[in-house]
C-alpha cells in the first residue's frame, strides 16, 4: 500500500526486486491508498482487492505487524524456507494500510511477522522488506552478502 514512490523507494524496489528474482519466482505489488473515504471504507476496499490477489491459488498469507514475531535474518530465512517447501503455490507478504488490515484479511491470514516494533513509513518498509527478502535468498544459498 502506500502513495507514490519516491524516487530513491522506486530504485531501492527495482534492485531488490531483480535481485530476488534470480533466487526465486517474484512478483512485487504495491497499491495506491484510497481518497477521500473513512478509515473503514479504505480497509474494506483494500483488504477485498488483497484478498483477490491471493484467493485465486493456495496462498500462504503473512501480514507484516508490529505486533507479528521479530525475527533475526538467519531465523527469517529459516522461517521463508519453511514456507516455501509447504504446498502452497505461492507466499504473500502484506504490508498493510495507515489503518492497517481489515478483519477479513486479520482472518484470512496465516501469520505475523515484524519488521520493527517501531512505525515505519510505507516506503521504508517495502524497501527493508525487499532487502531482508533478498538477505534471506543469499542466506539460503550460502553466500556472503550476510556477515554474522
């Protein structure tokens, strides 16, 4: 979710979005926030146009929350390589809306996780998440972007 990027998001998107395509099917989606309508209107029409997005095929669906499990990068990776030998075709992460998830989405999805317990901007969370998501790839595979 989120308005459009700026520049530096946009470039910031891009590279960790090829980067993790080598490892990995990808797709990258991000929505422009509602206008002009409640906080529960937004939620409603968000969270139906998310739920379209993953209800075609198995989807395992999970929503990045303050309130979710902080992770370290060696356990995210893990954790992302738990998810993906599942029978699921396909693994979603949702950042949600300034108002964060509707309770059809809350019910639909299949865990939390945090980035930070702190509130991050839309923009810096996509972007942190795209590198923690590629971080993870190269966990994975054994080479050296992730120092311990």
């Amino acid at each position: 979710m989120g308005t459009p990027s700026d520049d530096w998001v946009n470039r910031g998107e891009l590279m960790y979005s090829k980067r993790i395509s080598h490892y990995m099917p990808f797709e990258f989606k991000a929505i422009t926030a509602s206008k002009n309508k409640t906080p529960s209107q937004v939620l409603q029409e968000e969270g139906r146009w998310l739920m379209r997005q993953f209800d075609q095929v198995p989807s395992k669906v999970i929503l990045l929350d303050e309130r979710g499990p902080q992770l370290t990068s060696v356990q995210f990776a893990n954790k992302l390589d738990q998810w993906r030998q599942g029978s699921y075709k396909q693994l979603v992460f949702v950042i949600g809306s300034a108002y964060g998830f509707s309770e059809e989405l809350q019910n639909r999805a299949d865990g939390l996780l945090a980035i930070s317990t702190m509130t991050l901007p839309h923009q810096l969370c996509r972007v942190l998440m795209l590198e923690q998501l590629y971080r993870a790839c190269t966990i994975l595979k054994g080479e050296s972007y992730h120092h311990e």
